[in-house]
C-alpha cells in the first residue's frame, strides 16, 4: 500500500473528489488535490532499505465550512495512524471562491526484502 491510496480512500470515504496533482475535470464546490512531496528510503547497517517514508500534502478546497471538514479529515487521519505534520489555512481564494486548507501527512512502510 502507499500513502497516496490511503489517502485517496479516506476522501472517497467522505464523499469528496479527490486528484493527485492537479484538479482535471470542473471543480466542484469542494475537492482535493493530492501533491506527493517525499519518498525516502531510509537506510541501516547494511546499506538496504528498510523503511519507506512516503509525505504527501492534502490540499482541500471548499465552498463550504473548511473547518468542519478539516476536523472529519484530522480524525479520519489519526484513526488511520497517518502523521500529520502541518495543518495550515492557506487563504481564501478570492477569484474562485475557494478556501484553502492544507495538510501536511506522513506514514512509513516496510519494505520487503
């Protein structure tokens, strides 16, 4: 499994749109957008790796009351025993309507051997 999947299901879970890297189709009035930022393979004694740390932004726009969905994607997050390294209001969006709110997750994997 990797860290995009997961996410995508949890959006799917909430009834939310969900892309990887850009919004392709006409946005609908609340979506998200996907962005991977890392994929690391941390390395031992051996020099084979044994863990990979997969970091990937949740970038919400909404329409509608971003806080309460921000507090449905925290808690489907933490459930899930995903990382959440930064929660930030972006910004209103003034020439779409938009608000902004990103969050910042991470998990690690096994790798096999």
């Amino acid at each position: 499994m990797s860290l995009l999947a997961e996410l995508k299901g949890i959006a799917e879970s909430l009834d939310i749109p969900v892309e990887t890297g850009v919004f392709s189709d006409i946005p609908p009035d609340e979506y998200i957008v996907l962005t991977p930022m890392t994929d690391t393979l941390s390395l031992f004694g051996d020099n084979s790796p044994s863990v990979d740390i997969q970091e990937v932004r949740i970038s919400l726009y909404t329409k509608n009351n971003c806080t309460e969905r921000k507090n449905q994607l925290t808690e489907k997050l933490l459930k899930a025993e995903i990382t959440i390294t930064d929660r930030r209001y972006i910004g209103h969006e003034d020439d779409t309507g938009y608000h902004h709110y990103a969050i910042d997750t991470a998990n690690y994997y096994e790798t096999e051997e």
